[in-house]
C-alpha cells in the first residue's frame, strides 16, 4: 500500500473536516476516515490520498477511553508510514482538566516513543493566537470567551502551558513569540533546548499568519506534532520546498454520479454564538425550522419529527433541525440531566444521538441536496447513524469548512461545521457550494 505523507488523528469529526480542508485548499489528495481500524480501509480511496485524517470522536469520552482510543488511531496510521502524525484538536483548546489533549498526546508520544513534540492550538485566520501561552479568541483571552460556557468543555483558563500540565504527567513549557519572530533555526534551536532541559511538550505562541509559517517550517522534520488546522494550511508549503510534495491540479475526490436529492437540511446542535447567529440567518431566509427540547432528544422521544421534516424536504424546503439553546434553555437540562446521573459530557453525547436519530430518519425517505451539521458532537453522532465511514475532501467554504462527499453509498454532499466557525450567512455558502460542485 502507498505510504501516506500525513496523517492527522482528530477528536472529533468537525476537527477533522477542519483540518481536512486546509490540506485540500493547498492541493493535498485528502480523505476523512471514520473510527477506521484496518490499513486496507484506505483501499475504497481512489486515487490514492495524500493524507489521511481520522476522526475518533474522543473529545466528550472519560479520559482513560479517549487514551486508549487515540492509541489505536496512531498505532493504524503508523501503518501508512507518514512523515508526520497530528493530534489534532480544536484551536479554541477544547478540553477539561482532565483530559482529553494531555491524554491523547500520552499515547501518542507513547506508541511513536516520541520524546518530545509541539503543541499549536493558534490559528489566526480564524483570530485565534497565542501570547505567552496565554490563548485568545478574537480579540477575547480565552477564559473571557464563549468557551468559558462551553457546556462540555468550559475553558476558565486562558494559559495553555498550565491548563495542559494538569492534562499530562509529561513536563510542558513555551517558545515564546520572541524566538518565533527570529524564525525557524531559532525555533528548532529553542526545541532542542527545551528537550535537554526535560520540558516533553512545548506550546508555541502564534500571533500571525508570518508566525505560522515559520512554526511550521521549523516542524516540518517532526513525527509528531500536535494542535489545530495550521498544520494543514502551512506545512504543505514546507513540503514542496523539501521536495516531498507536489500541488494536485483540479478536482480533489472522485467524479461519481450525484443525482440531486430534494431540499436542504442543517442539523444545528452547537451552542455557541456563531452557530446560534447562523441559525436566526437561516430563520430569516424562510427556513423551515424545528426547534426540540433537549430532554425530548436525550430520551429519544423526538423520532416523530423524521416524518414532518420528511415531508418539507420532500417539499423542497430549506429544514433547520435544532436544539433549544438559550442560556436557560442550557442550564435547565443540566439540571435534569444531573438529576438522573448524567454529567454534561453524558447529556451532551444523549442530545446529539437523538439530533442524529430524527435526521437520519428523514434522509432515509427523502435524501436532501445538502447536509450541514454544525456541532463537533451533532456531527459525530451524525456521520455514524448515517453508517459513513468516510469522506472525500473538497476546498473550503470558508476556512475549515469543506464539502464534503461520502466515498461510499448515497452521494450527499455534506458538510461538518465545528460551532465555532464561519460568517453569519454561512449556511447560504454551503447551499451554494453544494450546488456548484453538482
């Protein structure tokens, strides 16, 4: 089988369609894989892919399992003989103290008997940068953003070298943005420094574009790697100048026939403001919009609505399937949910099975023209009721935001938004992108 360049392993299957699309907008043969487990999975990819990215869904999983989880993902992807392994995650750092980043970067480093390697959540053309290990969305430090509500991963402290020393038993320290200003060989000295001097992680500050580049320049020799999308929009570049890679021309996947299906279909279970202002969009443009309890999807008493959803995509109509997300909305559910035993992550994983049963359910009888998932759970729990156990990888709608096209079975074009990303109206981009790729 053809070695792969790069294989990156993601906690969820937004972060993986994330870092899938930056390699894709750079001319990179890309393929998602769903919890693949054998190296002849990549045999149902033609032509063969230059990276290959596999998504675990271990980001809401009990530490211990999402460890034993990542172990497995990197132990298969060591098949394919990459030059570099990512333990990709979201650049908003998503993550508890417990886990599962230091988790993961545990077993990583464990299999691959990495000593040592880095870790860059930032990604600026998104706004998120890194200052003294201290992480900012936006203009915001972290810990002053949305995420400091996220109702799985509620990110309270904005310094990433201190947040992930309580993740791992592994010494982590900095690179500091003043090294990075001095460029690579200053970088990959500053490495080997840390390393003598025991740090086993380092987390890099990332003000820029400019920055990017240079981290990834200077990481382009690694085996391992770890963090956001950046790796996917800047080390392809670093690859060219070393000779390994060459930009593929014109279409990225398969020509396979896509005879249009009717309507179009956003499954929303994200909870962040993005996702919210882009369902009030998707509201003022006539959508048909069905708005569910939390407590109805976690019990699985929400199968009903497959039928009129059905019915309106039959119709050609735009349908919004959603979760009641307001403040209280939130805070109620949680309250039921501790009530019977469930913890957030329990309740969140419940809410997105049921989201994923009634879509299903509706793209059984009438399969649309598009499919939006926004929601790194949504979109996990999605793709696996739907039995897709892979993808073919297109450029970006907008950036870590592809379409996306199953390898096999029903050919809907889909499209798996993390909740943090894309413009207000970017639900209206997919529609069209979808639309142009027919």
């Amino acid at each position: 089988m053809k070695r792969v360049l790069f294989a990156g392993i993601a906690d969820d299957d937004t972060g993986a369609s994330d870092l899938a699309g930056m390699l894709a907008d750079q001319g990179v043969r890309t393929v998602l894989l769903l919890d693949a487990s054998s190296p002849e999975d990549l045999l149902c990819c033609a032509p063969p892919p230059e990276a290959v990215i596999l998504a675990t869904a271990t980001r809401a999983l009990p530490p211990e399992v999402a460890k034993q989880k990542t172990a497995a993902a990197v132990s298969l992807a060591a098949e394919w003989e990459p030059r570099t392994i990512e333990i990709k995650y979201c650049s908003t750092f998503d993550s508890t103290e417990a886990g599962n980043i230091g988790p993961s970067l545990d077993a990583a480093m464990e299999i691959l008997g990495e000593p040592f390697t880095v870790a860059l959540p930032a990604l600026p053309v998104n706004g998120r940068t890194t200052y003294r290990g201290h992480h900012f969305v936006k203009e915001e430090l972290l810990s002053e953003s949305p995420m400091r509500s996220h109702p799985l991963t509620p990110m309270t402290d904005s310094n990433l070298v201190r947040w992930l020393s309580r993740q791992t038993y592994r010494r982590v320290g900095l690179t500091p943005h003043e090294v990075v200003d001095r460029g690579a060989d200053a970088i990959r000295q500053s490495w080997r420094e840390q390393q003598a001097n025991g740090i086993s992680i380092s987390i890099l500050d990332c003000l820029s574009e400019e920055h990017a580049a240079e981290l990834c320049e200077a990481a382009a020799d690694y085996r391992l790697v770890s963090g956001s999308s950046t790796f996917g929009r800047h080390l392809p570049a670093a690859w060219n100048r070393r000779g390994w890679f060459t930009p593929a021309p014109g279409a990225l996947w398969p020509d396979r026939l896509r005879a249009p299906g009717r309507g179009r279909l956003v499954v929303a279970g994200s909870c962040s403001v993005a996702t919210a202002a882009q369902n009030e969009w998707l509201s003022r443009q006539g959508a048909n919009v069905f708005e569910v309890e939390a407590r109805a999807l976690a019990c699985g008493d929400a199968a009903q609505l497959a039928g009129p959803i059905g019915r309106a995509l039959a119709g050609n109509q735009t349908v919004l399937l959603k979760t009641r997300s307001a403040p209280a909305d939130l805070i109620a559910a949680q309250k039921w949910g501790v009530e019977r035993g469930w913890s957030p992550a329990e309740l969140g994983l419940k809410i997105a099975a049921g989201l994923a049963d009634v879509a299903a359910r509706a793209i059984e009888t009438v399969p649309p023209d598009v499919l939006v998932s926004a929601g790194g759970e949504t979109s996990s729990a999605l793709c696996r009721r739907l039995r897709i156990r892979g993808l073919a990888v297109g450029k970006n709608i907008q950036p870590g935001v592809p379409l996306c096209l199953p390898l096999e079975g029903r050919c809907i074009p889909m499209v798996l938004k993390s909740g943090n990303f894309g413009s207000e109206d970017f639900y209206g981009r997919a529609f069209d992108a979808a639309a142009a790729a027919r």
